[in-house]
C-alpha cells in the first residue's frame, strides 16, 4: 500500500498510508484508539472510497469492488464479527463458501463448539462463540491468499483470546495475516512484523519484537509500556504441533 488516503464526509481520516505486508507469517498493524487502522483494512478492501495505491499480488486493485477482492482471495474478520445474527452457525458458514471443498475438518477442529451448535440462531451465541464463527467463515476457504482479521480478541475472555490464538497462528503457517489488535501479548506471540499509525499515517515500521521490546518507543507510539499494558496473557499450547490438517495443504505468498 502507497499513500492510501480516505475522506469520508469530508473528514480527512487517512493522510497518506504505507504498509507491507510480509509474504508470510503474520503482520500487525498497530496505533493508539483513532490511530486509523480499522479505515485501513476497510481501504484495502474498498469498502471506503480510497485515493493512492493498493497493489495485491503484483496488481493494483485500487477501483475494484470488494466481492472483486474477496474472490481473488482476500478473507476478511470484521471488527465486532458482523456475522448473521438470525440465521444458525451452519447458515452462517455455508453463506463464506467460495471453495468447492470447503474445509469444515478444519473449522471444527479449531473450533468444536461450532460443530455442536450448528443449528443455534448466531444471534443466541456468546461473544466468543461468535467470534469463532466470524474468524470459522475465512478459514473454510482454502484458495484465500491473505486473511485480515480486525480486533478478533475484543472483549473476548482469556479461554477464547487462547482458541483464536491458535487458529490465527494455523492460518498463518499458510497464508499471509493482516491482524488489527490492541492485546500486545497476542502481537508479540504471532507477529513477525509490524506497522504502526498514528493520525491516520505510518508513524513506524519493522520487526514486531523490536518494538516491543523497547520500552521507550512502545511509549510513544502506542502508549504502552513493555508489557503492553494489561494485555492477557496468551497461551498457544497445542498452537504449533505437529499432525492435524493444515489450510490450505500448500504454501501460498501475496
């Protein structure tokens, strides 16, 4: 992405964004409350109108509708799950398919719950068996080439901040991770890169454990000191072991 800008209603919300995402692993992008992260993922996906460049696997897809996106692979977690409240977690899921081989052993092996209640209104489901179905609608698709995912672990209990820890880092042993967070535990277990806003431009770039480990530029840049915070701790046993089904079966770069 080069010099993204967004004016919505005549408000000047991004003043010019640059960001790489790494060809693999996971990338944060990072920034204080109304840094402009969330209207930056939004941008990506067209779902503001944008000026500037947004190039994805070599071709620019500034002007391109978001179902366009979506097809050539870009999956998409929302900030606040933006699921279908009145349809079941099975409706729910079967509406993301794009794959003919959708990958439900995978769905239901991160998340079992979603198997158990597969006929449960979503609406009726806690938080956190939301999420699961908002982060289990891109998993399905094994043909993705990038997944954004905003803020999964908002206001998620520690139990659930741990599942969508384990699926996200899954994910990522395949597939590119664009991940908007503010529980820097999480940022600093997954992400190998980082991309901090501030104001609605790109105030830093780099290593995600650089930034973390210094106390004075965590300060400053995200208001935070080493420990991020009262981020949660994040447990990731069982995260990287050997055996299960990884998605999609082959390695794939933006």
């Amino acid at each position: 992405m080069r010099q993204l800008k967004v004016v919505i209603g005549g408000r000047h919300i991004l003043h010019g964004v640059d960001l790489d995402v790494a060809a693999s692993g996971v990338t944060a992008l990072l920034g204080r409350n109304g840094a402009g992260k969330t209207t930056t993922v939004r941008g990506i996906l067209g779902l503001v109108p944008r000026t500037g460049s947004v190039r994805f696997e070599d071709a620019e897809t500034v002007g391109l509708s978001t179902h366009q996106l979506v097809r050539r692979g870009i999956g998409y977690v929302p900030e606040d799950r933006g699921i279908f409240a009145a349809l079941t977690v099975a409706e729910n899921l079967r509406l993301a398919e794009r794959d003919p081989d959708p990958a439900y052993d995978l769905v239901h092996e991160l998340f079992p719950e979603l198997k158990e209640r597969a006929r449960q209104a979503a609406g009726t489901l806690s938080g956190g068996q939301q999420q699961m179905v908002a982060i289990g609608r891109v998993l399905l698709n094994r043909s993705n080439r990038l997944i954004i995912a905003d803020e999964p672990t908002k206001g998620l209990a520690p139990r659930i901040v741990t599942e969508v820890a384990v699926a996200l880092e899954r994910a990522a042993q395949a597939v590119p991770v664009l991940l908007v967070e503010q529980n820097l535990a999480l940022v600093r277990r997954l992400a190998g890169h980082c991309v901090v806003l501030a104001d609605g431009r790109t105030a830093h770039a780099g290593p995600a454990a650089d930034l973390l480990a210094d106390a004075e530029a965590s300060r400053a840049l995200l208001g935070v000191g080493r420990r991020g915070g009262d981020s949660p701790p994040v447990r990731t046993t069982g995260a990287t072991e050997e055996g299960g089904r990884r998605w999609p079966p082959s390695s794939c770069s933006p």
